[in-house]
C-alpha cells in the first residue's frame, strides 16, 4: 500500500446524503464537500460515488455554483448508505505484475462495530468500484476500516489497539492473527500500535484522528497540554509510545507535535475535532480547522512539514457534527506508470 503523500491518480469521493449522520445540520455539509472537490480537481481526477442520476445531477449544480470546474470530476453509481469513504472505500494496493499492477482489498465493513445499521451497500463499495474498473479485488475476510491504519509505503503501518482489537471487529482474531492479515494484504511488515483515541470517536480510535505519518520516518501526532482536558493522558500516553518507536530500518522515528483544537461542542457532545485529519493529495493538503486561537500553529507546523504542498484549511466544525473530517471522506486512488494524464477508467458524464 503506498503513502498517502506518493503520486495520486485521484481521490475517492461518496456523496453525502444521510442527513441523520448531520442531525439538523446537514445543510452546511455538501458545500463543504464541494469546496474539498474544487481543491482537489485542480490537482488530480475526483471520483464520486452517486446514487444515480438525480444525485449527479444535483452535486453537479452545487459544484457550478462554487465555480468548480468538472473537467476533472467523474460520477459514479455506487448507491451508498453513508459518506465516509476512508473507511467503506477501495483500498488501492500496488504489485510488481505488469498485467495487473494494481489491486483493490475489499475489507469487511461492519459500520465501526454494528454502530450504524444498515451498511449493505458501503460494504460492497470495493468490490463494485473494482468490477467497474477492471482490477483485481482481494477479499481478506475480516472487518477493517481504512481511518484505522497509516502507513508509509515502506514497510510500516500505524493503528490502535482500542480499534482493531476491539472485540466489534473481529473477536476471533488474536493480535497476531491480525499482523498477518495486514502483512499478507498490505506488504508491510512493521507494525506499530498506540493505545486510545480521542473523547467522542465513534470508531473505537482510529488513527487518522492521532497519528499520521508524513514522510518515511516522520509522524505527527496531536498532544492536548492542559492537563484537565479528558484527551490529556490517552494522548500523552501515545506521544510515550512512539518516542519509543523505529521505522523499518530500526530507525527512530521523528515525533512533531501537532496542538488539539480546543473542546468543540454540538448539543452537548464532544466532538472528535482533531487536526491529525488531515488529507495530503497532489500539490495541497487539506486541513480541518475548528478553533482560531489554535488553527494557525496547526497550519504552520503541516506548512513546514510539506514544503511543496499548499496547506489549506477549511472550517469543519459544521463538518465534524458527523463525526469525521476530510481524511474520514476522502480514500486516494495512487498512480501507477502510465496513469497521470490518462483518461478515466469510468465513465466521465
């Protein structure tokens, strides 16, 4: 599986349309969307999947009205239950086969643990889009949601012991058991794990709200510095951890801190804003801002940290209501030789 931060082809997209995952903010939420495809379709191709017709139709007109230029963006008729796409989306890996140099890993996907029924149509997503692309598609068995791993794209993979080892996974699986099935289907072999997640994570802490690498030995990962903040010792707990830590080379790893926006609040319930969800494509990296006092310190240690790219952030406190931010909608589609400047593998409408 490549790095994040390696050559994209384009970005995986599922159209929001749940407005129970938004419950009386929803209407914010598709210009948020929007915006994210107008950065993004400056860069690298924009899939997204769509319930039909009717749905492209209507993304199209509130892309237009943002002045974004479609040339870039392909629809898809991938019905979907919900928009989180890291995680009920395909999964691209790469292989040294010159017929079929890349592959799709379809994980099952049990809606973080049974949380959210139904989740029929996000489970099959992979396995469409592969159909639909003409890829191959591996299915390993076992339940795995693409915000609960990073890697990167040299042997190393992040994730949390409080979400893959959560018994709503995968009960019969031991943490050894589970190494091996992301040795075989990822091509890593170094595995790393942190403790918890943040307070109001419904995915059971998955890493892309924590840690994320940015370069081969680099992570960042997010620290809360007042100690009677509830996110205080999880995240100094794993800040321990991987100061303690190698890369594949026995290296150790470099650790930049990145602040936590301070506690953003909906009806009562802490929301799992975190600067770590963060999304890196071609040319930019998108930054969920929620806290002014707080948003530029995270925007210039991501600026210094990938000089070539534009950081740009964008207020995602309507956003995060869902419980996520643009790395929990976003799944990057790496180019393999050949593939920039190529036409569509789908259908471009």
């Amino acid at each position: 599986m490549p790095a994040e931060w390696e050559l994209h082809r384009g970005t995986w997209l599922s159209w929001p349309h749940k407005e129970a995952s938004w419950p009386g903010k929803f209407t914010p939420v598709p210009p948020i969307f929007a915006r994210m495809v107008g950065l993004l379709a400056d860069r690298e191709e924009v899939h997204i999947n769509v319930a039909g017709p009717a749905m492209e139709d209507e993304v199209r007109r509130l892309l237009a009205d943002c002045g974004t230029d479609t040339g870039n963006v392909f629809f898809h008729f991938h019905p979907t239950n919900d928009a989180w796409c890291r995680d009920h989306g395909p999964i691209f890996i790469q292989r040294p086969d010159p017929e079929h140099p890349e592959a799709i890993i379809d994980w099952g996907f049990n809606a973080w643990g049974g949380k959210y029924p139904p989740y029929d149509l996000d489970d099959v997503i992979p396995s469409r889009i592969a159909e639909e692309l003409s890829v191959p598609v591996f299915h390993p068995g076992i339940v795995l949601e693409g915000g609960s791993i990073d890697v990167n794209g040299r042997g190393t993979l992040l994730t949390t012991e409080s979400c893959l080892l959560n018994p709503n996974r995968n009960p019969e699986l031991t943490r050894l058991e589970i190494e091996q099935f992301l040795r075989d289907y990822l091509g890593v072999h170094h595995i790393l794990w942190l403790g918890d997640g943040i307070v109001g994570d419904d995915t059971d802490g998955h890493i892309d709200d924590l840690t994320r690498f940015v370069d081969d030995r680099t992570v960042v990962t997010v620290v809360e510095n007042n100690p009677s903040d509830e996110n205080y010792d999880p995240l100094q707990k794993n800040l321990e951890r991987l100061q303690h830590m190698t890369d594949q080379d026995g290296r150790p790893l470099r650790v930049v801190t990145l602040p936590m926006p301070r506690g953003v609040w909906h009806e009562g319930q802490r929301l799992p804003a975190s600067y770590a969800n963060f999304y890196i494509a071609n040319g930019v990296v998108l930054l969920p801002t929620y806290d002014p006092a707080r948003d530029g310190e995270a925007l210039g240690i991501l600026q210094q940290l990938f000089p070539s790219r534009e950081v740009v952030g964008i207020d995602c406190t309507d956003l995060v209501w869902g419980l996520g931010a643009f790395h929990c909608v976003t799944q990057q589609w790496p180019a393999t030789a050949g593939q920039m400047g190529s036409a569509s593998a789908g259908q471009k409408r």
